[in-house]
C-alpha cells in the first residue's frame, strides 16, 4: 500500500498541476448532454427549474456519444447527496444553479474508455470526479476533471462509497481543523452537528492529532456512535451548554469552535473559548441568525471565522489542493476515515433519494450508486 500511495501522490501531482478545481456545487451545463451517438444509452438527473428537489429533479436518458481528443468515458460508482446541493436546487444556496444542468458535486467512478492522448488513465482504473454534474450512470469530459486514485487491486463496495465522498466533507473537516488555530495535542474543541458527515470526520482527524473534542448534538442516542468514532465527551444543546463544556472539560477553556447550526447554539459555543480563540462558522441549520455579544470580541478576543469550500477551491494553489488530497485520500482508501452511509439509491430514483437526503434522523449520509452491478 505504501508503494500504491507513493505512486497515488505523484499522480496527483501531475494531475492537479493542470487542473483548476473549482469544486462548487453548480453543475455540468447541458453542453455535456450533446450527442454524437453509439447504440447504449446513459440515464442523468436534470434540473430544469428551481424547487423542491423531490419535485423538479427528472430523470432523463441520453446516447452515449464517441470520445473526442482527451476526453475520456467513466461510469460513476457512486456520487453522496449533500445538503448543499439540494440547497442550491431549492434555490437557497451562495451560488445559482445552472439552468439546465445535472446535479451532484462529487464522486467516484471506474475508466471504460480514453482516446488516444490520454495517458494518465487506464481503462479500469478508479478515478475521482471532480467538477459537479455527478447525478449520473456515465460522465464523458476533458481527462483533467478525473483525479486518479491509488492501485487498490479489487475494492469493495464499502471502501469505493467511501472514496465517493473525498472531495467535499472531509475535506473540510480537515481544512477547518488546521487551517484557523495551531492546535496541539491535549488541546480542546467543540463543534455542532457533530453527528453530520463533516463532524464524523472532525472527530476522527481530530483523534488521530491527539486533539479533545467536545461533540455537539441536538439529540439523544448519538453517544455511542460517536464514541466509536473518538469522541471524547457528547453533549445535548440547550441553554446551559456552555457550563456544560466547562464542567467537562474541567474548566478548561476551548480553543476552537466549530459550528454548522448558528443561532444560540453559536454564541453557546463562542462563550466556551479560550481568550483570543476562533469560531468557524461553515453552516446555519437552525434557520436562525446569530446572536453574539460584542463583549465576547472585546474583552475574550473572539475571533470569528466563515468557511465555504467552493471559495477555498476558487483561491486555493495548486500545492495547497495537492497537500490536503494527498492527506485525506490515503486515509480513506486505508480505512482510517470514514462516514456513516444511511442508504443507496439508483439514479432512477433520485425523486426518493432526494426525500431520504432532506430528513432528520438519518443515520448517515445517502448514496447514489448508479452502476452497482460493474463495481
């Protein structure tokens, strides 16, 4: 594996030197349903108008069309469903949607086709898929938009859904973890949603570093399933969280906050810091605004930090896209980082996997997998 790896880092080396990533969660124009036509046809996802994603999502087939230079044929293994894109097709999103366009911000999938100029990519080889339009049983595209992932012989079906979700969450778990403070180990940090996808991931990065966390949650029966992961202590939100932090961390105050949920639950979390500590603010599932004190600012120093992935990929060097891939993706591919799945859909039904995506109480993150059976 370490030969794999070495091989893996050199890849993506070359790889991203000529890739600008630009990792919104806008999606593939409806240039790419252009047909040069062959016999076998591909189903797609399609949004055409803005709204309920479990009403204006359609399911459409199109011909697949002969490679042109470059380009290369990948079907797609399996592609998650994050908040942010049914944000974006309900129209409440920082960026618009493409109208018309096919949703999806990641994914992973398997080489079937390269013309002749490729070189860097075999048929067969796992790639990752990077630029959206991922709701999809086949992407055709430039081979720059595919990172080539290490030779990891015949996977499994759990270890290639877990690949699929490389390039969003923990991607910012790990960005949001070293970027903002100098964390050393013994050192502590709350975050909210810590049951989500990104704080699955804050808690194991944050394990492996030797880092405490204080894991944050809006509901009861979580502990467990976080403590397995590296949790160090699990708390219920509510007004006294801030003395409930304190009394778990013996007084000890917090270097870093972490948040996704905003309104109370933020300015809890800010009190809880230690003077001239920073609160990262990358979500609002509350609804609700902020309320914060500007004593916090001027007698604590609280800093207080916003972080959206899609801009870090739009200012990110190449050798900074190049260090946190090259982290997060041995990780995975090793087994040592991993989300919980809640379940799978086929692209044929998107309408149900789009519903299950939006409910509370889920169980982990859901999948499309369009192409089960060629894993």
């Amino acid at each position: 594996m370490n030969l794999a790896v070495h091989r893996f880092r050199k890849t993506l080396r070359a790889t991203l030197c000529g890739l600008s990533i630009l990792l919104g969660f806008s999606s593939l124009a409806s240039a790419e349903h252009q047909a040069g036509h062959q016999s076998s046809e591909s189903k797609y996802v399609e949004l055409n108008r803005i709204g309920d994603p479990a009403e204006v999502l359609e399911v459409k087939s199109e011909p697949s069309r002969p490679l042109q230079s470059g380009e290369v044929r990948v079907a797609v293994l399996a592609a998650p469903i994050h908040p942010a894109n049914l944000l974006q097709i309900s129209g409440n999103y920082g960026t618009a949607a493409v109208l018309p366009s096919t949703p999806g911000g990641e994914g992973v999938g398997r080489v079937v086709e390269t013309s002749a100029e490729v070189a860097h990519l075999a048929v067969g080889q796992l790639v990752l898929i990077t630029g959206g339009g991922t709701w999809r049983e086949e992407i055709v595209a430039p081979a720059a938009r595919f990172i080539p992932l290490p030779d990891l012989g015949s996977p499994s079906d759990e270890v290639i859904e877990q690949l699929s979700m490389t390039a969003v969450n923990p991607l910012s778990a790990l960005l949001m973890l070293t970027s903002f403070v100098d964390l050393e180990p013994g050192d502590w940090i709350a975050h909210s949603a810590a049951n989500s996808a990104v704080g699955g991931y804050i808690i194991q990065l944050a394990k492996q570093r030797g880092i405490k966390t204080i894991n944050v949650v809006r509901r009861e029966g979580l502990a467990d399933d976080l403590k397995s992961k590296g949790a160090d202590v699990v708390l219920i939100d509510g007004p006294d969280l801030t003395a409930q932090i304190a009394s778990a961390t013996g007084e000890k105050k917090v270097s870093l906050v972490i948040d996704a949920v905003g309104g109370e639950t933020f300015s809890r979390l800010a009190a809880s810091l230690a003077h001239g500590g920073t609160v990262v603010s990358y979500g609002v599932l509350s609804g609700q605004p902020v309320t914060f004190s500007p004593v916090m600012t001027i007698f604590n120093d609280v800093r207080i930090r916003g972080f959206w992935l899609s801009k870090w990929f739009e200012l990110a060097s190449v050798q900074e896209k190049q260090t946190a891939f090259g982290q997060v993706i041995p990780l995975i591919a090793s087994g040592a980082l991993k989300a919980n799945i809640d379940s799978r859909y086929s692209i044929g039904e998107i309408k149900q996997a789009v519903t299950r995506a939006a409910q509370g109480g889920r169980t982990g993150k859901v999948l499309l997998v369009p192409n089960r059976d060629s894993h």
